[in-house]
C-alpha cells in the first residue's frame, strides 16, 4: 500500500496505457487500477451529461404543443420581415 502510494503517478500512467494494476496490503488484493478509457466506461459519462439536469427543471404545461398557424407560416414566409433591410 505504501509503495503505492509513493508511485501513485507512474502507476496511473502504466494503467492509463493499459496495464492492470492490483493494490493491497499483504499480497492480498483489495483493489484494481487500471484505465478509464473504456467503451463502457464512455458511455456511463455520456449517460451522465444527457441526464445532468435530469430534475433541475419544470416545463410548463403545454410546452410541446403544436404551434400557432401564423407563427408556422411566418418561418416559410417573408412575412414580419418588412422593416429589416439586407446589409
């Protein structure tokens, strides 16, 4: 465990390039070293991003309805833009 943590930083670079390293005390294993740069290890943190506001927020009450007609035909029309001159 000592050795350990002495070499905690050439440890972490054997690991990060794939090594397995196990730590314990008394030739006994009690935990594994080994690198983050895993597929599965990837998507718990893409899992993780796409949920971190998971509870932060309410949406008001019909927020996903269907919008107005003049507000649809705005986006395929000129309309509304009149006063704006192209520069």
């Amino acid at each position: 465990m000592h050795e350990a943590k002495s070499n905690l930083s050439k440890l972490v670079k054997r690991a990060a390039a794939g090594e397995t390293i196990y730590i314990g005390a008394y030739g006994k294993p009690e935990a594994m070293l080994t690198t983050a740069n895993t597929r599965k290890y990837r998507a718990e943190l893409r899992a993780k991003a796409f949920g971190c506001m998971r509870g932060e927020m309410e949406l008001p009450e019909g927020w996903d309805d269907p919008l107005p007609d003049d507000i649809i035909e705005s986006f395929y029309s000129m309309k509304g833009l009149e006063d704006f001159e192209a520069k």
